[in-house]
C-alpha cells in the first residue's frame, strides 16, 4: 500500500522533506474538556518539515 508519508507535499507538491520528531507536544481539541480530550504525543510522532514551503505535517506512528 502507498504510504502517505511517501505523497509529494500537500501545497507545494516538492518532495524534499527533512524529518523530526515533536516532543512533549500536548494536543486538545477545540471545544473539549481538558480531562477527557487530550493527549500528549511526543515519541510517537513523526514530523515532516517540507523545505521549500516549511509546511509541515505530523503522522503518529
Ligand atoms: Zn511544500
């Protein structure tokens, strides 16, 4: 199966990328309850940084 962390960028269509990581990164959704909707991702985030529009886009692993 295509992956699509293999898909050329979403705004730019370029495909040089540099990879990361976020750490201790916190998400909550809009409008929710803190104790029920959030989470905390950080180690199992991969983070790509497109190098010609700086868009970037997670994927959880
Ligand atoms: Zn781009």
């Amino acid at each position: 199966m295509h992956s699509p962390q293999e898909e050329p960028c979403p705004i730019c269509k370029k495909e040089v990328f540099e990879w990361g990581k976020f750490r201790n990164v916190l998400y909550t959704k809009d409008q929710s309850s803190w104790l029920k909707d959030n989470f905390s991702f950080g180690n199992k985030t991969k983070v790509r940084r497109c190098l010609s529009c700086e868009n970037i886009q997670i994927f959880l692993e």
